[in-house]
C-alpha cells in the first residue's frame, strides 16, 4: 500500500476527501491527518509518505511552503493539491514547485480522482524501479570499489574478487603504463565540518570533475581526506612524457580544488606496467605525500627529498632520546624548550622517512605521561597525547604544529606544582564560550578568533583536553539541552532544533537519533 497523508484545515474537506473512494482497492492506505502545513512538515520527517494531498491556503505554513520544504528533502515525495475556484495562481506555482495534479475541493468526483491517483501511483512505481536498478548498480560498482579499495590498501581478499576489481580498473583505463596519485584534500577555509558533509558538497564536486574531465583515471575515495587517482597512459610509450603528463593531471587537481575552495597536495608514485603493482604504487605515493609535514604547502610530491639509510636514523633516533630525558631530568623549561626545538629541527631538515618518524615522535610523546606521573600529576592532556599524534601524522599536519603542541604537555609538566585535574584555561574558556552560545551558529574559526589560537592548535588542544571534537562536543551540548525543552515544553520539533542552535530540522533530528539511539518523537513520547 502507498502511504498517503491529507493536510486540510478544514474538517468537512477532510471527510470527503477521505469519504469519496475505498483508498485500500486502488492500492493507497490514508494513515495520517494534518490541519496545517507545519504539522504536516513535522509529520513528514518522523516517518515515510508516498503521496500528500494538501490544500493552498492555511495557518501557519501554506501548501505552497510545504510543498517546497518537502521537495527540498524528500524529492520523491508526490502531491496533488487542493484548490478552491478561486485559487488558480497559487496552483500554477503549485505545479511549478513539484505537484503532480490539482482537485478541486467544491467539485470532488470520483472518477476525476480515481484516475490522478492511478496516474500518480504510476510514477511513484516507476521511480521506485529507477531507483531500484540504480541501487543496484550501485552496489555492484560499491562491491568493486571496496575490493579495489582493500586490494589499494594492501588487505588480504579472495582472489577472485582482486581479479574482478583489476579488471573493472583495466576495462576503464586501458593498457598500462599506469601511475598512482595520493591526494590529501582540505578546506581553504578551516572549519569542522559534521562527518557525513564529506567536507561539504565541494569534495563531491571535485571528485566527480576527476571521473568527468580526465578519461584515464579512476578515483577512490579512502577517507575524508584521502583520495587515490589510478592514472592510465594507453597511448604514451615515452616515459618522460609520461612523467610530464602525470605531472600535468596533478597540477589540475590542484587547481580544479582551488575553484572549490579546497586545498589539495599530491604525492605521485612511479610508472608502472602492471596493474596488479597497484598496492606498491599506493604506498610509494604515500611516502612522497608524506613530505608535506616538512613542506606544508601545496605541490606535488613525486619524489622523496631524503632516503637516508636505518642506520643513520637509529643514531638519530637513540641521541634525540638521551638528550631529550637529560633535559627533563634538569626540571628548567629554558633548558627542555631549547632541546625540543633543536631535536624537531634537525627532523625537519634531516626530512626522515614516514615510519621513522612515527616512531621517534611516537616514543617521544610517550615520555610524557611518564614523566607526569613522577611529578605526581594527573593531566587530561595526558590521556589523549595518542589519539591526537594519531590524528596529526593522518592529517598531515606540519612539524612545527606538532613541536607546539609537544611543548604544550612540557609546559603543562613543568610550569606548575600543584596536583590537579582540571582543564587548560584557554580549554575551559571555549568550553564557556559554547555553553554560552549554543543556539548560535559556532565555528572552529570563531572560537579560534575569540582565544587568540590557530583552529589547528585549538581543533589538538580541545581533543587532547576533553578527549572530543570540537563539532562532536557542540552537538552533544545541544542534544541535552534540545531533550530539556522536549520534557519541559510543547515546543514543536522545528522550534526545539532552532533553539539549540540547529539550522535545519532534519539534521537535528539525525543528529538526535545517532547521539540517543531513539527519535525525537519516541523520546518525547517516553
């Protein structure tokens, strides 16, 4: 059955609309009633309707209006509206705005009625066809992609499935020469943006100028950040040209991104003639891409600047520990301060390789809490130095930013005697910053601004405190307060997510459910 809504101010319309045929023999079920467009849009969002009948003029939110906001959402949604003699402009814009048909409210008939719905009711099968094939098409091109993905990433996968993957690669790029690009993508303007955004529609954007404008490649998205472009060379035999041509294709990634307002570098792997070296190039283009902490700017890294021997960097290695354990054992910030700055300098120019140093800035770092606790100290910054190294070495963060917030726990060690358990000041200030201005519209760059800190270093420091993100923490604050009025007040969904700083009532409710684990709606029921 097609679920169907009626939206009727007028009670006696109501009855003959609901009156005039058995619904349920022509395949439709009436399951809901409203009186006006803003109950009828609240309506909507808490569960699925196929098809609203709505009439123009009502308190509130108009048909119009609803018609608009819905299709603005749920585009799949059909309406026929109602209409008095009288109200023929508003059903033009009626049909304008998505309305599959119009009644006339004084002149009901059945037969004109029977034969909308019908007509209705073939468009609503027919889209669900589409929509049905293109699912699963999708899940066929996703089934590939994820095997391809993992076969990129080194993980173990039946053979066949690396087989098939190969192939659906080979079939749209073509014969080899092929080479891998790594991109790592960033806003221009630095904001947090909410997990599902896929750093808001731009990225999508952007990737889908990479499938639409460059025939031989074939990109996968890795994470938010990350994407890997496979690049085929079919009818280059040259191999210079083919290093100028891959040289060329990231350049436009480059500036492609900067139309959108996003920032991309590139790490760019060697040529290769089999397909199957794909993993190879993938981590090849990860080594170069990671020189971007020593260079952070964006460029195309297609070659790495230092390949020193293990040797070399085990020395390296074993003096900065010693050196960096005599500076803490003297207790004098001056003395730490100098030595830390020396050990990240000579980082930064002797350019290590990844794996190296991850693991020096890993062992490092571990220093810290040890040497809290000989000082007997408890601090949050301590509980979260893994997570927030983590998160710096994915996102590529500078070199400098990292000694910065490595002198900060060294600060925090040394600057003071008491014990305590409490938050940084400048942490405990963005806290009260966003108790105060929930409701409003709050960014990492506004916060940033009113602390006099770079959104990086304050996106590190506010993690490494409390142990969330910035975005996470907001939401979490605004949930309880949203659930405070849904106790105490009658608010409608749209008010209650308006008051606590959401923008759109949609968002609020799914960032309500993931947070709770019941609706808006069962909440306020319970």
């Amino acid at each position: 059955m097609l679920q169907v809504m009626i939206v009727e101010d007028n009670a006696i319309y109501r009855y003959a609309v609901k009156s005039i045929i058995q619904w349920e023999d022509y395949g439709f079920e009436l399951t809901t009633e409203a009186i006006n467009g803003m109950q009828a849009f609240n309506y909507i969002q808490e569960r699925h309707y196929d098809l609203v009948i709505t009439d123009i003029s009502m308190p509130e939110m108009n048909g119009l209006d609803l018609i608009q906001q819905t299709k603005q959402l749920y585009p799949e949604i059909k309406f026929i509206a109602l209409s008095s003699f009288d109200d023929f402009q508003f059903v033009k814009e009626a049909m304008k705005l998505g309305a599959e048909d119009y009644l006339l409210k004084h002149d009901l008939e059945t037969e004109g009625l029977i034969n909308t719905l019908e007509q209705v009711k073939s468009k609503i099968l027919k889209d669900r066809e589409k929509l049905a094939k293109a699912n699963s098409q999708a899940s066929d091109l996703y089934l590939s992609n994820f095997s391809l993905r993992k076969l990129v990433l080194g993980e173990s996968i039946p053979a066949h499935k690396a087989n098939q993957a190969l192939s659906n690669i080979q079939d749209k790029l073509g014969r080899p020469p092929y080479i891998v690009h790594l991109l790592h993508i960033t806003a221009i303007k630095y904001e947090e943006v909410e997990a599902d955004s896929m750093l808001s529609k731009a990225r999508i954007l952007f990737l889908d100028d990479i499938s639409s404008e460059n025939e031989f490649t074939y990109p996968i998205a890795l994470s938010d950040q990350k994407v890997v472009v496979i690049q085929s060379f079919p009818n280059e035999k040259s191999e210079s040209r083919v290093a100028q041509a891959a040289h060329e294709l990231a350049g436009s990634f480059i500036l492609s991104a900067k139309r959108l307002q996003l920032s991309v570098s590139v790490g760019m792997s060697q040529m290769s003639m089999n397909i199957s070296d794909i993993s190879s190039l993938y981590q090849q283009a990860g080594a170069n891409l990671f020189q971007k902490i020593y260079d952070d700017q964006e460029r195309i890294f297609s070659s790495q600047e230092y390949r020193g021997n293990s040797s070399e960097e085990t020395g390296i290695h074993q003096s900065f520990m010693v050196q960096l354990s005599l500076a803490f054992k003297s207790e004098d910030m001056s003395v730490i301060e100098e030595e830390v700055t020396h050990i990240f300098d000579m980082i930064n120019s002797s350019r290590l390789e990844m794996k190296h140093v991850k693991r020096l800035l890993f062992d490092i770092f571990a220093l810290l809490p040890v040497i809290a606790a000989e000082r007997k100290m408890m601090l949050n910054s301590m509980n979260h130095w893994h997570d927030v190294l983590l998160d710096s070495m994915e996102n590529l963060e500078p070199i400098r930013e990292i000694r910065e917030y490595f002198l900060s726990c060294c600060r925090q060690i040394f600057g003071q005697k008491d014990v305590r358990q409490s938050y940084r000041k400048d942490i405990q200030m963005a806290r009260d910053y966003i108790h105060a201005h929930y409701n409003e519209d709050i960014s990492v760059a506004d916060l940033s601004i009113v602390l006099n800190l770079s959104p990086n270093y304050l996106s590190k420091l506010f993690r490494s405190e409390t142990g969330k993100r910035i975005v996470e923490y907001i939401n979490q604050y605004r949930i309880e307060a949203a659930k405070k009025l849904l106790r105490e007040t009658n608010l409608k969904v749209y008010e209650v997510g308006e008051k606590t700083g959401f923008q759109e009532t949609s968002y609020f409710c799914k960032v309500f459910k993931e947070m709770t684990g019941i609706t808006v709606s069962e909440y306020r029921k319970s």
